[in-house]
C-alpha cells in the first residue's frame, strides 16, 4: 500500500470513531441509565453510589452511567 492509500486508510479509521454509536435499546434501558455531569470529584462519586447499589440490589440487568464531564479523576 502506498502512502496515499495509507493516509485515506487512516483517515477513514479517523472518521469511523467519530461516528455517533445509537443504542437501539436505549429508551428501554434508561430507567437503569444513571448521569454524572460536571466535574468528576469523591463527592459526585459519593453521590453515585447508594443508586448504584440499589439498582444492583433491584436487578442483574445492564447499568449504564452516562458522564458528561470537563474532567477530573476518573478514578475516584
């Protein structure tokens, strides 16, 4: 491969992981969709988890938690 095909490659790799991914379940799960917005910090963390434990406790089913976040540690 040439490096002209080889950047076209590239940049259809580029744009494939820029396409939007739609659940098709989506709507059906959101009951046990949780959202974390703003900064992720030890309180948001905090505030988190006693809905994590009852979801868990209430269902094995899928839980999906949505951050929408400038940063922080993801490792709280």
């Amino acid at each position: 491969m040439n490096r002209k095909a080889e950047a076209a490659s590239d940049h259809g790799d580029e744009a494939a992981l820029r396409k939007p991914v739609h659940d098709k379940d989506y709507r059906e799960n959101f009951a046990r969709s949780l959202f974390l917005t703003g900064k992720i910090t030890q309180e948001a963390a905090h505030a988190l988890s006693p809905r994590i434990k009852e979801l868990r406790a209430a269902s094995g089913d899928p839980i999906t938690l949505y951050i929408d976040s400038p940063g922080g540690s993801s490792a709280v």
